[in-house]
C-alpha cells in the first residue's frame, strides 16, 4: 500500500538547469527565496548565479542565493567543493546588507581546495582542451574532484579546515537539512550548472566534474528523493550557450549562432551578446535543440519549468513584466508539449524582470471563463 507518510513532510524546490549552463538559474532562486526556510547549495565556484538584491547585482559562487531572505537558514551541503577565498568575499559583500555568519552552516565532510590543487590545475590543459572555466581562473576544481575519487592524501574536508569556523558552524548538515524537513519546511536546493554539462549524460570530455542531475544533487546534500516530496523546477533557455573556447558541441539538432545573426533573429535594437560570469569571455550560443530538452526532462522530471531569455525570442518583449507575442506563444506551447506533464510557471524576459506565468494564465482564464 502506498504511504503518505513521506508527503506530510517538508518539501523541496530543485532548481534544475536544462541546458548546457546559465540558464538564469540565479534569477529563478532569487524569486523562490523568500517563501524558503533553508537554501542549500552543492556543487562548487564553476558556477555563477547572477541576482540582484535591492537593485544591487551580486554572483553568487558558493553562499546560497536564499541569503537575500533574513529569515533563512543556509547550507553548503557535502557533496560541496568549497572555495575558501571566494566563501570569504561572498559573506562579506552579503553581510554589507544582511546578517549571514549566524545563519551560515557548512557540512564538515564538504571538500576544501587546496592551493596545491590550484597550483596543478593552473598547469593542466583542462582549459584549452575542453574549455574548463575551473581551469581557466585557476580554481582547482577539478584536482580537487580528482584527489577526492583517489582518496589523496592531499584533500582537506571542512572540518579539519578551521578558518571555515569564522564564515559559519562546521557541523552535520544531513542532519540539519532532515530535521528541517521532517518539521515540515521547505527547502531550495540551488543546483548549478547545467543537464548538458553532466559528467554522465553530457558529451564526454566536455562535461563538468560531477553530475548534474536533480538526483544526484539531492543524494549529494543526503535527501532521499523517493521520500521527500520534490519540486523540480527545470530551468531553460530560448537559445542555450556553452561556456567560450573549446568547450565542446551542442547536440545535433541545433545550429550555433554568430551573435550577430542573433540580434538580428530577435530583431534587437541593440547588439545581443553575453560573457561568462566567472571568466567573463563571450559565451557561445546556438538554437534550441528538443533532443536535448526531452533527454533533459527524462532525466530530471521536471515538475515545472521556468523558461528564461524570452526576450531572445523577439526583443520587444525585452524587460516586459507581461510579455505577450506569437512568438513567444509558440515557444511556449512547444516547451509544453515536449515536456509533456510540466507547464511553464515563470518566464523571463530580462536579468530582473520575471513572470508569474501560472498566476498570469488562470486570471486570464477566470477572466474568459
Ligand atoms: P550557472 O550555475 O553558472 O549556470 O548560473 P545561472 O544559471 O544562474 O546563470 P548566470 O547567472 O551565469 O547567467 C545568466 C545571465 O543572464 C545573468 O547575467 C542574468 O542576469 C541574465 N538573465 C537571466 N534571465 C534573463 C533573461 O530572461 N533575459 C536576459 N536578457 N538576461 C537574463
Ligand atoms: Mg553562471
């Protein structure tokens, strides 16, 4: 007999990126932030989430998005390979608006990078071999994931790093992540990077060091998925970017663009262009590809998707809080379709600018109706 017992529980809202990265994953944590109690982060500084807070723009490396609510809790999880130094500057730029250290908790099992990892990866050819950004900014990313599978002597967990007790409590955050939803809260689990980018589904050498999917991301934090009742808010983009350089091919049934013939596809006033948050070189794009979105949706099962960079779509929909075109329709009602059970609930049509489209779309059926 099935139990209920699971979904008495708190809940959890995984934001999944779809694509191949950048997806305005950042953006879609911003909206939830305020109605989570916890905000757990994995994964480690390859990643940028870009949010604005009271107008302020900030990238968010490694501190969970969720620090923008006060009244959050905030978890780097275990399966985290932590950046000290960017840890460091995040919480004090945050702390500039909000209280953070006290709030601040980070698992003790949670890998640190050593400068011995920075140094040899500095070294690599990651970066002009697959177009690491890790490797490019010296990062140490990858040798820490790598001295982590060899069980080096070399790594260093957060527990035995003590200059991690400044920024937050070094403790057992398993522990506090299911206590928190066995007491009904809700939890964001803020995934990074992107479907694409998987060590396992992605196009092999091209991927990032671990696997992106919303399984994997919650068995890294220590949440069962088969018990605890999770939102999967699949994150996509009109057109999907790879990060500069050699990093690798788009599937087969998309066209890499010039960004030229973009702005002019959107029919931009403006020359259309994006730089990587991290390494800031120009990003590459190409067309949406539905092979991609439905192995991405098979995977992940996503429960709803945010569909960002609408404004790529036609232009004059750039910044629009109510963004209505034929185009943009269309899309829509294709995303729909291949993702068969998830309907869009939030489109973006610009950094700061999102839409309820849930809300948006039962007014407009009250009102028909
Ligand atoms: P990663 O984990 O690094 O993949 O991050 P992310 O998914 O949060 O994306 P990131 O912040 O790196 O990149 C998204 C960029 O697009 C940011 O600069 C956002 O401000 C911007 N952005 C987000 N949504 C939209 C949108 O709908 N339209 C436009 N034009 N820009 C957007
Ligand atoms: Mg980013």
């Amino acid at each position: 007999m099935i139990s209920l017992n699971g979904f008495a529980k708190g809940q959890v809202f995984a934001i999944i990126g779809l694509n191949w990265g950048s997806e305005g994953k950042g953006s879609i944590a911003e909206y939830f932030a305020s109605l989570m109690s916890m905000g757990v982060r994995s994964g480690s500084a390859n990643a940028g989430h870009t949010i604005y807070y009271r107008g302020k723009k900030f990238v968010m490396r490694q501190l969970p998005t969720t620090w923008i609510n006060p009244y959050a809790t905030l978890v780097i999880g275990r399966g985290s390979v932590i950046s000290f130094d960017v840890l460091q500057q995040e919480v004090q730029q945050a702390e500039a608006h909000l209280p953070i250290r006290d709030r601040l908790y980070i698992d003790s099992k949670a890998h640190v990078i050593t400068s011995s990892q920075i140094q040899r990866e500095a070294m690599s050819d990651l970066g002009a071999r697959i177009g690491s950004t890790s490797a490019r900014s010296h990062e140490g990313i990858g040798e820490a994931m790598a001295d982590k599978v060899l069980r080096s002597a070399d790594c260093v967990q957060a527990k035995d790093f003590p200059e991690l007790q400044n920024l937050g409590v070094v403790c057992d955050t398993v522990d506090l992540i299911n206590i928190a939803l066995d007491g009904g809260q809700f939890v964001l689990l803020e995934g990074t990077q992107g479907f694409g980018l998987s060590i396992e589904h992605g196009e092999f050498p091209f991927v990032t060091s671990r696997d992106t999917t919303v399984t994997s991301l919650a068995a890294s934090v220590g949440i069962a998925t088969h018990d605890v009742k999770i939102h999967v808010i699949g994150v996509t983009r009109t057109y999907p970017i790879r990060v500069a350089g050699n990093s690798g091919p788009f599937a087969d049934d998309c066209k890499e663009l010039e960004w030229g013939e973009l702005t002019r596809l959107a029919g931009a006033n403006e020359p259309l262009t994006e730089a990587t948050t991290v390494t800031h070189l120009p990003r590459r794009v190409a067309t949406f590809s539905e092979s991609e979105f439905l192995r991405a949706c098979q995977v992940n099962r996503p429960t709803e998707i945010a569909l960002t960079f609408a404004d790529y779509l036609d232009y004059s929909l750039h910044n629009q809080e109510y963004p209505v075109s034929d185009q943009l329709e269309m899309f829509r009602m294709r995303i729909e379709y291949l993702a068969k059970t998830a309907p869009v609930t939030l489109i973006k049509t610009g950094p700061q600018v999102i839409t309820d489209y849930d809300d948006y779309r039962r007014r407009m059926i009250e009102k028909v109706g």
